[in-house]
C-alpha cells in the first residue's frame, strides 16, 4: 500500500516534471512565391501569415505551428493537386491554405474533401470554389460579394447608363456577369459589354470607342500589375475624366499597385473590400506590425486575406487541440465572427465562406505625397451573391 | 464612318510606333548581326529601370533620363557581349537561343530582387501628360514621344548603315566575317559596337513604350512575342520592313479593337499567319543577301 503510494508519487512528480513535448501541427500553404505573381500575392501571403504569428505567438504552449510553403506560380489545375496531395500525403500537414487562382483550388478540392483536410482558402475568388470541398473555408472575397455593392453604389450615385469593359477571363466575366444583373437589377441600363483579350497592352482604342457611346460611367475589372496601369493611365490621357464617364471598379487600386499608379489614380472610386487607410485599432496594430517586420511591403487586401486565414488556423488548431479532427476543426470556425483589420468579418455557419463589409473609397493623396484608398460609404455584411441563385 | 476610320488610323498608327521602338534594337542584333537575340526585351527593361531611377531616384529631367537610358543599356550589353556573347556568333542557332534565354531569366531574377517584384512606372513630365485635343476627338499626348523617337531613329540606323563606314563594315562582316576579316576589318570590335547599339536602342524602346508595356521583371518575357512578331513580319535585317510591320500590326490589332473587341488580338496573329506563309522570309526580304 505505502509501496503503491510511493510509486505513484514518483510516477506523478515523472510527469509533471518531464519536459512539455510541444504538439507540431503542420500546415501546407500553397501559392506563387515566385514568378510574376509574387509581388501581388505570393508575398503578401507570406507576409500576412508571419505578421499573425507574430502578433499572436503559438496558439497554445504547448501547440507549435509549422508552415510549409509550396511554390505555384500559375494556374496549373494538374500541379496543385500534385503539390496538395504531396503535402498530405509525404509532408503530413493537417490543414492547407493559400492558392491564389480558382482553378488551382478546385482541383485541390478532391484531397481536401477525400482526405478530410481543412482549407482555408487565401485568395481565389469564383463563388463556386468553397461548395467544391466540405472542408474549405474562405477569408478573401468572392466577385460578386464586391460588384454587386459597387452597381448598388453607382445607381445610388444617379448613373442611369455604363458600359462595362472587362478583362476576358474567368475573374473578369464573374465580375461583369454580377455587375451588369444588379445593375440592371436597380433600373440601370448597360450600353455595351466589352471583354478585352488578356493580352491587350494598348487600351486607348476601347476607351475611344467607349467615350462615343457618352454613358454615365465605366465598370471596369482587369488583374493586377501591368493591365491595370496601362489602362488607368489611357483613362485618364484619352480625356474620359473630362467627358464625365465615371470610373467605377473593385480590385483596381489595392495597395501594392496603388504608388505606382500615380496621379493618374487620385479621385478613382472603387469599391472592395480591405483599405490601408481603414480607421481601427486592429488595422493600425496589423500595419505597424507589418512595417517591423517587412519595411519595403504594403499592406495589401491579399496580406490581409492571409492574416485573417492564419486566425481562421489558430482557431480550428485550438479548438481540436492540435489533433487531427477534421469535422471538429470545421465546426468552429463555422459562423465564427471576428474583428480583422478590414472590419468585422463573418465565417457563414452553412456556406464556409466570408460575410464582409464592402467599402467604397477614393482614392486621395495624403500631405506626404503616398495614395490612400479613403473609405468614404460603407455596405454592411455582405455575402456572396453568387451562390444565392 | 469617317471618324471610326480615322480613329483607327489615328490609334493604329500610334500604336504601331509604339511597337516598332520597343522593336526596334531587335532589328539590329536578329536582324542585321543574325544573332537570336531573345534577350532583347531584357535590354529593353534595363532601360525602362534606368530611366525610372533617374527621373524618380535623381530628379534628373525627362529627355536626359532617357538618352542616359540608352546609354546604360547599351554599356552593359558591351560588357555582355564580351564576355559572353560573341562567344556564340559562330555556334549553332540553338546555343544562341540558349544563352539569350538564360540571359532573360537572369534578368528577371536581378530586376526582382533590386527593383520588387511590381511594376516601376516612369514619371513623365508635365509636358507629356494628359491628352491632346486632335479636334475631333482627343490623343495621349505621351504617344508623342514614340512618334518622334521612332521616325527619328529610323533615320538614324539608316544613316548609320548604309551611308557611314561603319555601316559598310558591318553588312562586311555580317555577309561574309573570314573575307571582311581579311581586308582588315576588325570584326569583333565592329559586332560588339553593334551589339551594344541594338540594345541601347532596345533601351530607348523600353523607356518610350513604358506607358503600354510597363517596366517590371517579367517585361522580357512577357513581350517577346510581339517584338519577334514585328522583325518577323518585316523581313528580318530590314528597318523600313520592320516600321511598316509595326504600324500595319498595330492597325490591324487596332481595328479589331474597334469592331470586334473580342478578337483583338487575335486579328494580330492572324495577320502574320498570312503574311508569314505568304512571305516566310517577311514582307521586305533584305535584296543584298544573295
């Protein structure tokens, strides 16, 4: 009896004593780290993980996360499920996160719904890309959760008449589809859709042509980078600002490109869903912590998609304490709400997918000479209204 | 009707300048030296950065920035081509093409860790900026700068080579080296001169074009086609061919803007389909070849 007690004494002060074996949990991120688009998204993703651990430490003492980044330079359906089944499979990760373009994450959806492991998706943006796997959860965007509040806020703004040019890609005809049936919707009428090859360099010829059918207002939606540049700039030197054809877009003047835009960008209104210039104490800690540690990066939408996808993380880390469980993990991020540096943000309990405020800025420069995005209007907990139908 | 027609001219013609300076080094060096230079956008980039930091970086006025652009890009293609690419002349068309490319991708690695991986816009000044009221409609006033830059090199390289002696001791040297050698024309110092020129006016194109095809890593490869499109349609070694390719390109894209916005771009290489199989040598064949 004595001998009994006495073991088990030693037995107890053994385990209390030994050393805390901290729990790995592996999570795969899967994005263009290199390659033309690194700079818009691959290294604000980067970035927006790193910011969040840094802020946050582990998610418990005894729970260390390990991130393995995985490089995808373009869409490539056949590499990311090669690169998602790899990290599954051989890396042993538990959950994964990033990807950047929807074909990429549609193809991953098999591993992810056969395997059981929980995604959080970073930036691809079609409706469609959550429903594909019970196990994806988005923190970006969807096409239409933004468009649809920019058409409101263009009627709302008396522009009766608009012509829509868009880049011919699948992102760019998401955008023009949801724009043109809310704004047609409200009483709107579309004088034309232009979808403009992926390629185009020289703008000015759509913009001349535009400019002789004298509508309201121009929706526009090109990707980042170069198309963009190009485009706003021959907005601008082919005189539609003169003529009174308003710009309307989304994605146009984020961050990492608005600086290099210029003057050309000052007075651009769009709406979306993330601005630098965002006026809370979360966004204010998230930009200071971002400069400490990347001084030369911006603090972009897709930096922030990654910061808020990182929590999403942590929290079904937490909740499952660091073990495998898939469905556990999914359930409580499921109608989880937070405050993210963009403002409040709601994990949907049915869809996984994110209910948002959509903000209509302009663009403004400020005393030092830097473009801001200024929120000036506010759509409240928007969601994705492409799945509504 | 009329002013859809003389839009299309308008915005063709002033897109096809655009197209022929950014293609204009590479109807230097593929063109004239027969060297597959597929590093010619890279040139072009370095000029385009070059031009971006002195105008940002060192205030340094518009014109200057871009002669001193050239300037760059033609001293490190110099280097270049010492060290490596006269190296190749003599070898086979594949290793030429192997060594430009890995000439592209070292460029767009270099250019990404200097200058990020975003695009670096060149200010212009306000002289260049905004539109210009053409009366019955209006025009980028930038669009000038590849107007007079290009009619102005085009004279220039003609003058250069076909009525100075150095022009004559590179059409030498690029028909028959072992002859032009022998007369004592010192060939390696003429390729590298024209070498050099071909990128520093690939410089110039990549300064000029700037507004359209933006300055960032990926610029060598991503226009590439297009700049191999205009040498190949002019006829490879022939300036004017490759002036009028530029602007009947230009045109054709252009007027496909207009009146089919979908097949934009597909009209460009449509287009060069029927010239190509029409013509494989291009439009102007270069008559002293035989």
């Amino acid at each position: 009896m004595k001998l009994t007690k006495l073991l088990l004494a030693a037995a107890v002060a053994a385990i209390s004593t030994a050393p805390l074996m901290a729990e790995t949990v592996k999570v795969g991120v899967i994005g263009p780290f290199s390659g033309p688009f690194s700079g818009s998204f691959g290294e604000p993703f980067r970035q927006g993980v790193e910011t969040y651990v840094a802020m946050n430490g582990q998610p418990t003492d005894d729970i260390e996360v390990e991130f393995i980044y995985r490089d995808l330079q373009a869409p490539d359906p056949g590499r990311a499920r090669a690169l998602a089944q790899e990290l599954v499979a051989r890396d042993g990760v538990q959950y994964l996160a990033g990807f950047v373009f929807t074909p990429n994450a549609i193809a991953a959806a098999g591993i992810s719904a056969q395997a059981k492991i929980p995604t959080v998706i970073f930036n691809a943006s079609a409706s469609a890309v959550v429903s594909q796997s019970p196990y994806y959860v988005r923190t970006s965007n969807t096409l239409p959760q933004v468009s649809v509040p920019t058409a409101q806020n263009a009627l709302e703004k008396g522009y009766r008449t608009v012509v829509t040019a868009v880049s011919d890609y699948g992102p760019g005809v998401d955008a023009e589809t949801s724009f043109v049936k809310a704004f047609e919707a409200g009483g709107g009428e579309v004088l034309e859709t232009i979808r403009m090859p992926l390629s185009t360099t020289d703008f000015g010829p759509y913009l001349q042509s535009i400019q002789l059918q004298e509508p309201d207002a121009l929706f526009v939606f090109l990707p980042y980078g170069p198309p963009t540049y190009s485009f706003v700039n021959a907005y601008r030197n082919n005189g539609l600002d003169d003529a009174g054809i308003a710009f309307v877009g989304t994605s146009e003047t984020q961050e990492v490109d608005l600086q290099s835009l210029g003057e050309a960008a000052i007075g651009l209104e769009t709406g979306y869903f993330y601005s630098a210039a965002h006026e809370s104490p979360e966004n204010e800690a998230f930009k200071e912590k971002l400069a400490e540690l990347f001084p030369d990066a911006e603090p972009n939408p897709a930096t922030v998609s990654a910061f808020d996808g990182t929590h999403a993380l942590y929290e079904m880390i937490r909740a499952t304490e660091g073990q495998p469980d898939p469905d556990a993990a999914i359930a409580a991020i499921s109608g989880a709400s937070w405050e993210s540096p963009r403002g409040p943000i709601t994990i949907d309990a049915e869809t996984r997918d994110i209910i948002q405020n959509v903000y209509i800025r302009v663009v403004e420069q400020e005393e030092n000479g830097r473009l801001v995005n200024r929120e000036i209007k506010t759509y409240e907990a928007q969601p994705d209204y492409g799945v509504q139908d | 009707m009329l002013s859809l027609i003389a839009s299309i001219l308008i915005d063709g013609i002033s897109y096809g300048l655009v197209l022929f300076m950014v293609s204009v080094g590479l109807t230097v060096t593929l063109g004239l030296m027969r060297f597959v230079n597929l590093a010619h956008g890279t040139f072009a980039m370095v000029g385009g950065y070059a031009a971006a930091t002195f105008v940002t970086a060192l205030g340094l006025p518009y014109v200057l920035a871009l002669i001193l652009a050239a300037a760059v890009a033609g001293i490190i293609a110099f280097g270049l081509e010492i060290a490596l690419v006269r190296r190749v002349y003599a070898r086979p068309e594949l290793d030429q093409v192997l060594l430009t490319i890995g000439l592209v991708f070292m460029g767009i690695a270099l250019s990404g860790m200097i200058f990020g991986n975003s695009l670096v816009p060149i200010r212009l000044p306000e002289f260049l900026r905004g539109s210009t009221d053409l009366g019955f409609r209006s025009m980028p006033t930038q669009r000038f700068v590849p107007l007079v830059l290009g009619l102005l090199s085009l004279a220039g390289i003609w003058l250069l080579f076909e009525r100075t002696r150095f022009g004559v001791k590179l059409r030498a040297t690029v028909d028959n080296p072992r002859a032009a050698g022998e007369l004592g024309i010192n060939t390696r110092r003429v390729y590298a001169a024209a070498f050099a020129i071909g990128a520093a006016l690939a410089g110039l194109g990549g300064v000029a074009g700037a507004e359209l095809l933006p300055v960032e890593p990926y610029y060598p490869l991503k226009y590439l086609v297009l700049f191999l499109a205009v040498v190949a349609v002019g006829g490879p070694g022939n300036m004017a061919g490759s002036f009028v390719a530029a602007i009947l390109l230009g045109t054709v894209e252009t007027a496909g803007k207009y009146l089919a916005p979908e097949f934009a771009t597909i009209a460009l290489y449509a287009l060069m389909l029927i010239v190509l199989s029409w013509r494989p040598e291009g439009l102007f064949q270069r008559s002293s070849k035989t």
